[in-house]
C-alpha cells in the first residue's frame, strides 16, 4: 500500500481504539529507553570501577578510555533498543490487523 490507501488502512485499523493504540505505542518505548539509561549507567559505572581498579594506567590513558566509553555507549544501547522498539510496533501492527480482520 501507499500513499492514502495506506492511511485509510492505518485510520481504519486504529478506528475506536485510538487512546489504547496510542499507550500501546508509548509505553513500550518508555519502558526501553529507560532500561537503555539504566545499562548505560551501569555499563559505565563498571568501566569507571574497573579503570580505577587498574593502579598501573596513566592517568591519560584513564581519560581517553573514559571519553571513549561515553562515546560509544549510547550508539551501542542504540543498536541494541532499536531492534526492541522496531518489533514491539510491528507486533502492535500485527495484533490490531489480525483483530481488525
């Protein structure tokens, strides 16, 4: 489908269900950006401990690897959250179109 056809469908699918269609959207992504902050403050909270552990590094290398960590990390939870968010609305789009008929 495209265009309006593909609107009319989406329109027709969410027709009398619009709030429980819109808090099936919303809550599965707040409940997946909150678990990515939480991995994230923990995974760099790890790091933290474990460069600190590390009596031998310079303080230099500390940093680097630090700034490294910050950097990546939200690309990675990225990586990891979208695939849940992707899946969580075509499972939604599934449900109201096998209910739907």
């Amino acid at each position: 489908l495209k265009g309006k056809k593909a609107l009319k469908m989406s329109r027709q699918l969410v027709k009398g269900e619009f709030w429980a269609v819109l808090l099936r959207l919303v809550i599965p992504k707040i409940v997946f950006l909150v678990f990515g902050i939480f991995l994230m403050i923990a995974v760099s909270y790890v790091v933290e401990l474990l460069l600190n552990v590390a009596g031998g590094l310079s303080l230099d290398f500390k940093l680097r690897m630090a700034t490294l960590i910050e950097s990546i990390m939200p690309v990675v939870v990225a990586v990891l959250i979208n695939p849940l968010i992707i899946t969580a609305d075509v499972l939604l789009f599934q449900a109201l179109k096998d209910k739907k008929g």
